[in-house]
DNA sequence: ATATTATACATAAGAAAATTATGTATATAT
DNA sequence: ATATATACATAATTTTCTTATGTATAATAT
C-alpha cells in the first residue's frame, strides 16, 4: 500500500466488474473481498464505497434489494440491464487504460 | 479516450519517468511527448500539468532552468537527486497498481 | 462479565487532483 | 489577415477520495 491514490478513479469499474461475476453482493461483502483478492494491497473505505453504489444505483446500473440476516441489515446489489452494457463498455476502457500505463512506465515489458 | 478519469493520480508518476528517460524537458514538450507515446489516448492538459510541475519542483524532486528560444521562454524541468530517487519508488508503486488491477479485471490474463 | 473486534449500514468535513475557462505572448502557416 | 501551434500561468469548479464520526448488532477474547 502507498499507493492508494494510483485506484482514484478505478472503484466504480472494480464494482461493477464483481457484480459481473458475483450476481448480487452486499457492501461490507465488497470490501471483504475486495482485500482478499488483492492480498491486502488495496482496501475500499466505507466513504468511497457507500456513496459510490448510492451514485451506481441512481445512474441506473444497479438494483437494490434489502435483506435481513438474523437481526442485521444487508444491502444487496445487482446489475441492471443496463449496467451489464455499461460494465462490458468500463472493463474495455480499464483494459485500454492499464495497456497505455504499462507501455508509458514499463515500454520493456508491453511488447506489440 | 473517455476513460481519462483513470489516469487520476498518476500524471506525477507520468512525469518523472518521462524525466528519468529524457534528463530535462520543458511541459510543452512533456504534453507532445506523452501525446505521441500513447496515440492520442492520454492528452494532459496545462490545467493539470503546470500545477503538478510545482509542485513536484516544491517538494524537491525536480530542479528548474529557465532558457530563453528565440523570444520564446522555456522551463527546463530535470530530477534532482532526491527526484531519482523517488522516480524508482514511484514506478514500482505503479508496477504494483497495474498488476493488481489487471488480476482484478482480468484474471485470466494474469497468470502468476 | 466486559471489552474488543467484526459485521453492516451511513454521512459530513476536508483534501487531492483533476477539468474547464481564461489570460498573456510569440511564431508559423494559409 | 486569420487560424493554429508554441509556451507559460492561474482561478473556479468538479470529482473522488480520506478521515472522522455516528448508529447498531454479533462474535470473540480476556
């Protein structure tokens, strides 16, 4: 870690890119695996993620559906048909992105 | 391009590898510079750019030299020895980004 | 029993880093 | 003459995050 401010502008792809692959998550889940699947080398605060799905659901990528586990509260997310269009459109844009940042910063090792 | 929002966070980083390769540069040049590596993808604007060479000139890590062309000024930008320093720790920072978002993204391609 | 950590949501204040708009000035091409 | 390119700069605003704070339940450790 360190370089937390190198994903500034990467959280709403990388939730949208779970969703794509999870059906439906909660918020405290994303985080949770969010940590795992980077080995601890990003972790997702709880003032980026909740206003970031808040801004998904309103601009109409996400469904909302409210459970209750034992006495506590979920919140659970999915995409909508929509947001399946606007994921496939993200991923291609962060594919690009991480394509012209490895040539910019690496050119050895982005051979084409 | 549309996925600008991005390279968020990583013109610094931008900009001291360009100086690591090329030992000085003037921002215009750095702006054509960064054009041409990327086909147009990524395109800094002065807005962005000439506050980042401030700063990085005020917290030490770059040197500045005014030269005079023509009757056109020019501000020489180069790493000091702190900068040089920082540039490597920079890099691998970013390293470690763009191979956490690309097993984040996309699994298959990150095989290791 | 009690304190700490984990689970689960939320928002507000502030900081960082950009975009957009604007300004100044010289050089070149049409 | 006019538009584009070169070359710097800053101010207002926006976006996106961090940090701090708040509420509440469940599990674990002392």
């Amino acid at each position: 870690m360190g370089n937390q401010k190198l994903y500034k502008g990467s959280l709403q792809t990388i939730i949208l890119k779970l969703l794509e692959e999870n059906d439906k998550m909660y918020g405290y889940e994303i985080t949770q695996k969010v940590k795992a699947l980077t080995q601890g080398e990003l972790k997702i605060t709880e003032g980026a993620l909740y206003p970031a799905l808040h801004k998904l659901e309103a601009d109409g990528l996400l469904d909302v559906e409210i459970a209750k586990v034992g006495n506590r509260m979920r919140k659970y997310y999915k995409l909508t048909e929509q947001g399946t269009k606007e994921t496939v459109h993200r991923l291609a844009e962060m594919q690009e992105f991480l394509k012209t940042m490895q040539h910019l910063v690496n050119p050895k090792l982005s051979l084409e």
